[in-house]
C-alpha cells in the first residue's frame, strides 16, 4: 500500500492578484511604511439571483402575451397602471383589469449617461405614462422619438404600447411611440 | 423625553476618492476632529459615552456586510451599545435622529452618531447602478436604473405644472458651488457662471453635469447628550461648552415608485399637507387657482415626504413662519431640482413658487460675489456650506455633514473650522437640516438651536 502524500505548501497559480515586487523598507526602520501608498486589488463580484416577481407575475405573464393589465381595487375602483396586489387606502386585495396601453407623457427625460447596465443604450428617453383609466402612472421607454428634439412639449403627448415580439419578462417587454 | 444638546462634530474631508484609508479610518478622523473640539480624548470619552449609532448606505459599495460594527470597533467603543441604520440618501439623516432618540428618551446620556460612505471603490457608471437598485427592481430599475434620470422626470413635470427654469434651477447650482469655495470640506470649490452650468455635459435631459451631486469618499460623526451628559462631558473637558439644542424632529416618507404617487384633491391637501403658514385666505385662494389649472399634490412635481418631516419638524420646534424663523438650511440639494423643490416642501414659499425663489436672492448668504443680479437680499440661506451639489454626498456621511456644519454656524465657530469666515451666517439662532432618500422616500427635517 503506498503512502498518502500530503503537501505543505499551497502550489502558486496565475489566478487573481499576481504580485512580482512590492516595495517594502529593507532594514529594521519601518518608518517609512506610514507614507507609503495604499494597495488597491480588483476584486470580482457577480451573482446570478432566482429572482421571483411573486404577486405581481401575471402582469410579466400579460406582457408576454401582448396584453397590459393593471390592478383595481373593486369596491373603491382606484386604479394602478403599475401593479400593485393591495390597494394602499383600503388596504383590500385588487383585481386584475386589462386596458389599451394608450395614454399621455406625463413626464419624461433623456438619459445621456446611466447605470453601467444600460450605458450601451443612451441616449435613451424614459417617460411616465398616464392613463384615462388608471389613477396612477406607469414608468416607461419612449422610442422613435427624436433625443434632440427634447422639449417640455412633450408632456401631454399621446402615446402608444408596443410589445416586443419575444418578450423578456421585463417591463420593457412593452415600450412607447408617440400616437400623434 | 429629556432635551438633547448637539456639542461637537467632525467630518472628514469629502473627496473624490480615499484609497489611503478604509472606511474605519475615515470615520476615525471625523471621531477624532469632534473629540478633539471638545477637549477631551479617546480614554476619558470612552468612560462617558453610553453607545453609538452607525450609519452607512450601501453594503454594495463597501463590498462588507456589518460595516457598522466594524467602525465602532475601530473607533475603540465596544462593547458598548450600537446599531446601523440605512434609509437610502436620508440614511446619515436619519442616524442623526436615532442618535437624538436614543438620548431623548433617556436610554442615554451621551450618544455618538456617525456615518460614513466609500463610493470610490467602483467605476461611477457601476456606482449609478448601485444607486438605482435603490428603485423598484421588478418596474423601475429594468427600464434604466439611473436616479438622475428620475429626479429629471421630476424636474420636467414641476417646470411643466409651474413654469420652471433651467435659469432658476442653475441660479443654485452657482449659489452651492461659490459657498463651497469657502469650505475646505467640500469636494467641489468653484467660481461657476449660470453659463457654465448649462453648457456642461448633459446628464439628464435637463439636468447637466453642474446640476447633480458627485460621489464622494467621507464619514462625519456628531455627539449628542443630555443636561447630564452636558454636566459629564463639561467636567471632563474643564471647560462650559456651547449650548445647542435639538429643538424639533420630523420624518416622513412616500411610495418607492414614483408613479404610484398620490394625485390629491385641494381638501386633502389642506387636510393633511398643509403647514400653518398655509392657513390663510391668500394661500387658499392660491392653491385653489392652482388646483383649478390641474395641479394635483403631490404628483411626480413635489415630495410629500418632504412636507411632512417638516409639518412634523416644525410642530415640534413651534415653527409657524419658517422663512423668518429658520436663520438658515442645509438641504438635500442632490440636484438643483431638489433643492428648488425642497424651498417649498419646507414652506420657504408656496408650491409652484420655487423656481422664481431660487434665482432671487432670498436663499444666496449675504456678503458673497456670486456674479449675479439678484432682485432680493438674503433672508434665509440655503446651504451655506455648498449643500451636496458642492461638498459632495458620501450617503452615509452626509446628513450628519449637514448636522456639523450647522452645529458650527449656531456655535459662532465656522471661522475656526473652515478657516474663513465668509460663510458664517450673521446671528445664526436656529437652523434646520434635511436629508431626502429616493425620489423623495425617505425625508428627515432636524431643527437646531442655540440656546438664549
């Protein structure tokens, strides 16, 4: 039988920080180590999340199907045009109400920088839509609109849902084109 | 509850970035700056001090969960009492009012408060997506995470409902900056024009570069006590310290996604929003023209949250005319808009009055160039210290910047800690300080004074 072999040392590998030379004071005086620069090292980080919409699932669901639906609190008829599974006067469970995605710019701006996520996408104009139907807004992409023309004309515009045609359970599975 | 005295504060320089140092030893520096302004060292508070509250935003900027412990460990305060708290851009706000509860309701008689950000140890494009997972991420943040693009929407709705300027909104950015040039704290000291302003980068349609708040590298810390803790640290300092109180505190809060923002009627308005100096037949017959015109409160133009930590602020500190009875503001001012907002969610002038507000001259301090013709003479500055938009917003940090700098107008003291008195406010008696977090989620509004 032969003998495990255990080793002592942890073999060096080409994996991360890679370090040749570091100064460092040669003799007894460490005096000089209060001045020295600070080190600064990469360090990775990226997950991938199991990440739920829970309660408000139908509304991706919907999308997904080329249909917008919103939420109503029955008894009252308040309205979200962004989901919401509770009304937050009543505190009462809402149901489920398809509407056209027509409706007005009630805000808007163009995006010429962002998050690391979306900088391949500038300029780009987000907009909150108001629907006749809904009591509150719905956040969303304008497209087709000119990023130059930009002017506070633009509020009141009406505008038009546009589905992607393979959605990608985001909200953006719908987008927006001005209607007139 | 007992009264609460604010005696001392530090705050570290706010800049771009601090590889030199971890978080811990910037929050080191500001600790030390407020104990060393008291007198006393390190021994002789810690045999006083009854605990702590830590603050800092985001555990994806410092990359290391507990981070708060960790300063206070650094600091040399175990195993006294502390907790962290976050609430997004209020979070150093909002830490400062748990520093003042926690000696208000008599659980401690010195309690010292800090916050601290790191935002440096990534790229500002990475940042601004750490920023907006502060957004709702099933509906807001997949559409274009970017704060900077909601507070625009924002602005583009209030210059829509009031007329508002890109002019008035650059009339602060000039203001802050040209303060800033006199603190040595702050991040960005610049003589800038209205010109300079708008022709910067444009950001978000139509905020620019000069219009927004850069990300900083800070910690600040402020130590509250009570009558006893007062008499303690007076004793052990061998000298009487300055009286300044917390007068009054207010918080309120709003919906995280902006769109689901009330659209209130005139009688709701008046029922829960208005403030006192509000209540008058002028006011009344204002907002009704308004309401007329299609205003709805608070809509995506106002921040509800706002208003009511300053409804609630001034019950508290028996504030009825704040233009007159505030000496001076240190307000969230993370964009010009926010600032112009804020003027009238803390009652500075009616909703819709803003804009006009910003470029008068009533919110410049006095006796400072800013290279404009201003029809008014100040009445009650608004960042003295050159807000965020000019010392820069380190999250964690800097509702508590806010706290010292306000600290050292109500003391007399700017002088000594800025080493130029051009921003200390004339006869400073009573000063407020806001924090705002998220589109307007979270707001703190804290009421200083100096004691008679």
């Amino acid at each position: 039988m032969s003998k495990k072999v255990i080793s002592k040392r942890i073999e060096d590998n080409l994996q991360g920080t890679v370090v040749f030379s570091v100064p460092f004071p040669t003799g007894d005086d460490l005096s000089s180590l209060k001045h020295m620069s600070p080190i600064v090292i990469k360090q990775p980080y990226s997950i991938d999340y199991n990440y739920s919409y829970g309660q408000d699932s139908p509304f991706f669901a919907a999308l997904a199907n080329g249909r917008f639906i919103v939420t109503r609190e029955p008894q009252t008829g308040y309205t979200y045009a962004t989901p919401r599974a509770h009304d937050m006067y009543t505190g009462r469970e809402t149901e489920w109400v398809e509407i056209k995605p027509e409706g007005r710019i009630h805000a808007f701006t163009v995006c010429y920088f962002g998050s690391e996520a979306f900088l391949p996408e500038t300029p780009f104009i987000l907009i909150q839509v108001e629907f006749d139907e809904c009591d509150t807004l719905f956040l969303g992409r304008l497209i087709g609109a000119d990023t130059d023309d930009a002017n506070i004309k633009w509020i009141g515009k009406k505008v038009k849902g546009r589905f992607l045609r393979n959605a990608k359970l985001k909200p953006t599975d719908i987008y927006f084109n001005l209607a007139e | 509850m007992q009264p609460v005295y604010v005696v001392s504060g530090g705050v570290s320089k706010f800049v771009k970035a601090r590889p030199d140092k971890t978080f811990q030893g910037l929050v080191k520096e500001a600790y030390d700056y407020a104990l060393a302004d008291l007198g006393i060292d390190h021994s002789q508070f810690f045999e006083l001090v009854d605990g702590s509250v830590a603050s800092y935003f985001s555990d994806h900027f410092t990359r290391q969960l507990m981070a708060g412990i960790m300063a206070q460990d650094y600091l040399g305060l175990c195993p006294k009492p502390s907790h962290r708290v976050e609430g997004g851009g209020a979070t150093g706000g909002i830490c400062f009012q748990e520093g003042w509860k926690a000696v208000a309701s008599g659980y401690m008689d010195i309690c010292l408060a800090f916050g601290f950000e790191q935002m440096s140890h990534v790229e500002t494009w990475k940042g601004n997506e750490f920023i907006a997972l502060a957004s709702d991420i099933s509906f807001d943040y997949p559409v274009g995470g970017f704060y900077s693009g909601y507070y625009a929407m924002m602005v583009t709705r209030h210059m829509a409902e009031f007329g508002t300027t890109v002019e008035q909104l650059a009339h602060v950015s000039v203001k802050n900056h040209i303060n800033a040039y006199h603190n040595p704290y702050a991040q960005k000291r610049q003589r800038l024009t209205i010109e300079d302003v708008r022709s910067s980068p444009m950001v978000a349609w139509p905020l620019t570069r000069n219009d927004i708040c850069v990300m900083s590298d800070g910690a600040a810390a402020v130590i509250f006590c009570s009558e006893d803790g007062l008499a303690k640290l007076e004793k052990a300092a061998g000298h009487r310290l300055p009286r300044v109180k917390v007068a009054g505190i207010g918080r309120g809060t709003d919906a995280m996604r902006m769109s689901d923002r009330p659209h209130q009627s005139y009688e709701d308005f008046y029922k829960y929003n208005a403030l006192p100096n509000e209540q008058n037949d002028d006011d009344r017959a204002y907002y009704k023209k308004l309401w007329k015109k299609g205003f709805r409160y608070p809509g995506v133009h106002s921040f509800r949250a706002g208003r009511m930590a300053s409804r609630e602020a001034y019950k508290n500190a028996g504030i009825v005319d704040p233009l007159h009875e505030i000496d001076f503001v240190e307000l969230h001012d993370a964009y010009t808009s926010s600032e112009v907002q804020t003027y009238e969610d803390m009652g500075l002038c009616r909703y819709g009055e803003g804009g006009p507000m910003a470029a008068s001259g009533k919110t410049f301090m006095p006796g400072i160039d800013y290279g404009l013709k201003l029809p008014e003479k100040p009445v009650c500055p608004v960042n003295p210290s050159g807000g965020l938009i000019a010392c820069g917003h380190p999250v964690g940090a800097t509702g508590l910047m806010q706290a010292v700098f306000a600290l050292w107008q109500l003391q007399g003291t700017i002088k000594k800690h800025f080493g130029d008195p051009a921003l200390q406010v004339p006869k400073a008696h009573r000063g407020a300080i806001h924090s705002h977090a998220g589109t307007g989620t979270y707001v703190t509004v804290s009421i200083l004074e100096k004691e008679k």
